[in-house]
C-alpha cells in the first residue's frame, strides 16, 4: 500500500530554532518527493521538490534530505520565524503511465513557532 | 499572474442537498486536478483533468460526486446528494504541463454538511 508517514505530529519551537521534520514513504514506483508548506485557510505551496538522484536540495532557510535507498526524506528549518508556523506536508509522486504523476500526502507535521 | 482560485471559499449544507464547488485554474494550465481533505486525514486525490479530458478519476469516493471542465478551463465538483461525511476541504491544483512539474494549488473550499 502506498503511503506517506510524518513525525513529529506537532511540534512547538522558538523563535530563532532550528528543527527537522521526518517523512518516511512507501510509494512505488517512485517519482519525485515534495514538500509543502501549508499556512491555515490558504493551499499548499511547494517548497522543495526532489527525484531519487538529488540528495539534498535547498530554498532559502529550508533543505530537505532524501535518501532513496531506506525511503526516508527531512526538512530542516534552520533559524525559525514566527512566519514558519504552518503545516509541513511531505508529498510522494508516483509516476503513472503517460508520463504523469500522482500525488500522495503525508498527515503533515504542524509547526508552531513562539516568541 | 493569478493563481488558482476557488469559490465558494466556504458552503454550509444540509444532509441530501447539492452543492458546486468551483475551481479557475492558472490560464493555460492544461493540468487540473481535485483533492480533498476530511477532518484530521491526509489530502487525498480525487481525480485529474487533461484539458477536458478526465485522466484519472481512480479518487472520487462514488458516483455522488461528478466532476466537468467544460472546455478545458474551469472545472466544477458536484456533490449531490450531500452526505455527512463529505464534509473537509477541497482543493483544485493546476500544472502547465504533465512530469515533476509542480502543481499550485488554490486555497480551498470548506465544505460542512449538517
């Protein structure tokens, strides 16, 4: 069964922080591996999106990991802001016939960041 | 450039009444897609649209819900007749083009059936 799984379910840090988000998946065949940030009331907007060669990829105060061999990806946030309180969803495509994809959702880590 | 936009933002029905969910995808996106989020679970995917085609509709829940992109541009989402747990949030997403290409995604419909 294809899925998507996410820790922490919550977390609170500080202003300033850094803190890492897990996914781990079990979507075959594999296309690519995205994550979202999600703010309440607005859709998901993409921050990261990785094929099984990139390792690593970064934009702005957020890298995500991915390691392709034990199906595991990371979001690091490095110095938090109060802006980065949001829902983090990791996202696995899997690739379909005809060149598309489908997406599957991870349950999201919901990050809360304190003064 | 707009983005994806949805209307309504938010519809309260009750149980075995019809609502239309609206989804105005980025101009020229031929990608359209709907999901959907119910209380406490992950989105979920419920069908793609090729311009007006429907490519994939392996996600739509049963044949109370019924989808159309008239002319490859906007789409709507019927649901008739409403049930309880149709309630969650619906999302339409647009891509320009099949692939990695990622997909932006409109804000929303809150959907509550009483």
């Amino acid at each position: 069964k294809n899925q998507v799984e996410q820790s922490p379910q919550s977390l609170i840090i500080l202003e300033g922080k850094n803190c890492t988000l897990q996914c781990n998946y079990t979507v075959s065949p594999f296309s690519n591996l995205r994550w979202y940030k999600q703010d309440t009331g607005r859709g998901p907007v993409s921050l990261t999106i990785m094929t099984f060669s990139e390792n690593t990829k970064s934009n702005g105060r957020y890298t995500a990991t991915l390691d392709a061999d034990t199906k595991q990806s990371s979001l690091h946030i490095t110095a938090s802001q109060l802006s980065d309180s949001a829902s983090y969803i990791c996202v696995v495509s899997g690739s379909l016939s005809g060149g598309y994809n489908k997406l599957i959702f991870g349950a999201g880590t919901r990050l809360a960041v304190h003064p | 450039e707009a983005g994806v936009t949805q209307f309504p933002s938010h519809s309260v029905i009750e149980k075995g009444q019809t609502v239309t969910l609206r989804c105005d995808p980025i101009s020229g996106h031929d990608n359209l897609y709907w999901y959907r989020r119910v209380m406490g679970k992950e989105i979920k995917f419920l069908l793609h649209f090729v311009k007006e085609s429907k490519q994939d509709e392996s996600g739509m829940p049963n044949n109370r819900f019924l989808a159309e992109r008239t002319g490859g541009t906007y789409s709507t989402l019927k649901v008739q007749p409403a049930e309880l747990e149709d309630s969650g949030v619906y999302f339409c997403a647009s891509s320009p083009e099949r692939g990695m290409r990622e997909q932006y995604f409109g804000p929303g419909t809150r959907l509550t059936v009483t």
